[in-house]
C-alpha cells in the first residue's frame, strides 16, 4: 500500500514531468539529501506557525529552499557544506515573509517572466500539496497530522532540488550497460 509520502511524491513528480520541469527519473544527490533534516528542524518551528494563515506558503517555501540548497551544492558547496543552519542564513536575509523573492532573485537569479514562472509553478506544487494534505483522513492537531506535515515538506523540498538540478542540466538518465 502507497503511504502519503509516496503519494505525494508521485503526483508532484507526474505532475512536473507534464510540466517538463522534472526527468522520469529523479535525481540522486546525497549532499543535498543531508541537508534536509538540519533545514527542517530549523524551519519546522516558523512553518507552523504560518501554515493556518497561509498554508501555501508554508509548504511552497520548502519547495524554495531545496531549489536554493541545489543551486548552492552546483555553486560553491564547500562554501555551504559547513554552514550550520542553511535555512536561518536564507530565512535572515530578507525575513520569513520576503525569503521566496530573496531565493528566486539572489540565489537563483531570476527575474521578469522567469521570476513569475517559477512563483506560479512553486504556488501550484504548494497548492497540490496542501489538497492533498487536506484531503487525508487525519484529526488537525495529533501526531499523525504533524507527521503529514513533515512528508509535505520533505517532498517539497526533494521536489525543489529536483527541479533547480534539471534546470542547471543535470538530467538524469538510465546508464546502458
């Protein structure tokens, strides 16, 4: 049986391959993967807090911030490797609320219709995430319900990396042999 954190990451990885934002194979990127449970810890705390009001944002951020962890293993990655709280240096920049525009303009360099591109892709992964999120049979407020948080995050973040690797030519494709 599919669990949700497997359901999440099939519907966003179809949905991204239609996109043409995606290969059929997602990538393998151990340094990236280390990160993310030094980042969630970290953002856990500020996601939380803003996902009653703005649940979109909680979960699209995550989806930012593994764009930006990609860019910078590509960029300089003994530069970030040893950073203790990856997600404080990115979220301090510009703050909580502005850290979207601080990724797309300074890390990733965007702007005009790519900036824009990418905000209305990141809102409708988010917004994919969060129906099917609320579409779980599961009690707000318990374990089970912050665990399902987590999984939404842990994709997103996957997701973004995926993503932002694919746009800078790593493509991953299946090695005859």
């Amino acid at each position: 049986m599919e669990t949700f954190e497997e359901k999440l990451q099939r519907d966003l990885h179809q949905f991204l391959c239609n996109m043409q934002e995606a290969d059929e194979r997602l990538p393998q990127c151990p340094d990236v993967d280390d990160k993310w449970e030094s980042i969630a810890r970290a953002y856990i705390p500020d996601g939380i807090r803003e996902f009653s009001g703005y649940p979109t944002v909680s979960l699209g951020w995550m989806m930012y911030i593994g764009m930006a962890v990609a860019r910078f293993w590509d960029e300089d990655w003994s530069l970030y490797t040893y950073k203790n709280d990856l997600y404080v240096f990115m979220r301090d920049k510009r703050g909580y609320d502005h850290m979207d525009e601080y990724i797309r303009e300074e890390v990733l360099r965007l702007e005009g219709t790519e900036s824009i591109a990418l905000e209305r892709l990141v809102g409708e992964c988010a917004s994919r995430v969060n129906n099917l999120l609320m579409h779980q049979p599961i009690e707000p407020g318990t374990k089970e319900a912050f665990d399902a948080y987590v999984s939404c995050l842990h994709q997103l973040y996957l997701t973004g990396a995926a993503v932002q690797l694919k746009r800078m030519g790593y493509h991953m494709t299946k090695m005859q042999g």
